[in-house]
C-alpha cells in the first residue's frame, strides 16, 4: 500500500483588529501542490467558516457554531466546490468510531473519527484510503501531518485540510463532556 506523508507549517495574521485576526496552515503537499487553510475565513453572526484553497484541491468549506476562533460541528454544514454535503454523525455513541463524522461526496462514504482521547489525533477514512490526520507543537512551531495510506485523491486532501480548522472536540466523549460544560457557562455569562 502506498504511503505519503505532507506536513503543513501553522500561521497566523494578527493585523487589525481582533475580529478581523486569521489563522491556519499551509504549505506544499506533493503532487497536489500548494495547500492553505484558513480560520476563520469569515464570520456569520455565531458562526464561523474555515475554507481550504490550493492549486489542485477543490475548494472546501465547512461552517458552523462558533467555538474559539474555529467552527465547532454545531449546526456544521461542508461544502466541496459548489456542492452542500450532509453531515451525520450520533453523538450519543459511547465510541470513537460510533461518534465518527459520516459523509458522502461524489458517491463515497467518509468517516472522520478521533484516533486518541486527545484532539490531536484524527482519521479521514474511505474504502480503500486513510488519511491520518496529527497535530503537533506549540505556538510558531505548530505543525499539521497528513499521513496518506492508499490511492488518494485532492477531494480526499481538501477534506482532511478543512476539518484540521474544525473544532472536533465532540468526536470524543470526553471532549463532548467538556464542551457542554463550556457552552453551558458561556449561556450563563450571557442570560446574566
């Protein structure tokens, strides 16, 4: 089975004022050239959107409820070029791979699930593909790498670029615990 490994570079652009303030990574991932993801690339009230752009992978979007400076999969809706995809996911399962993001593009079946308990560690998984998906490092030194297992495509890359600007925490149990806390408390500070 082939094997590739790209890693994209962290950046940030802090000019202006702080609402205006981008974040993301990019760099070059082989055959597939130049990639780019950025956070948020625009903001619709309590929402935000990350789009992926580059010179082979068609452009990708994926908006949804605000948490931090990334969408959360709250009210979560992916775009691949012009095309809306739906998103499924069960966010009662009690396991990694039951609480998997399940989608279809271009008749293919995806699952992005969580790998570890921490929210470093993803996969983007199709019949045939597995692109893994790891974060490491902090502040400047923050890095992406993609390791691809199988054939895969710029459809398959654009995917796993635009959810690494996706908070996922939820796809752990763990995670969900936290961010229900959390967006209880941020409820709170608001009704007060």
């Amino acid at each position: 089975m082939q094997q590739h490994t790209y890693t994209l570079d962290h950046w940030e652009d802090r000019s202006g004022h702080r609402l205006t303030w981008k974040f993301g990574y990019r760099g070059t991932a082989g055959e597939f050239g130049r990639i780019e993801v950025v956070y948020p690339a625009r903001r619709h009230g309590d929402c935000h959107v990350t789009e992926v752009s580059g010179d082979t992978v068609p452009a990708t979007a994926f908006s949804g409820w605000a948490y931090g400076r990334k969408p959360s999969l709250h009210m979560g809706q992916l775009s691949v070029g012009r095309e809306g995809i739906r998103l499924k996911r069960n966010r009662w399962a009690q396991t990694r791979a039951g609480r998997a993001l399940r989608m279809q593009i271009a008749g293919r079946e995806y699952r992005y699930r969580a790998t570890s308990a921490r929210h470093h560690d993803r996969a983007l998984i199709r019949n045939g593909v597995e692109i893994r998906i790891s974060r490491h490092g902090r502040g400047a030194r923050k890095k992406v790498t993609f390791t691809v297992l199988g054939p895969a495509d710029a459809t398959d890359l654009a995917l796993a670029a635009v959810m690494c600007g996706v908070n996922t925490r939820n796809l752990t149990r763990g995670g969900a615990v936290r961010a229900f806390f959390n967006r209880s408390l941020n409820w709170l500070e608001v009704s007060q």
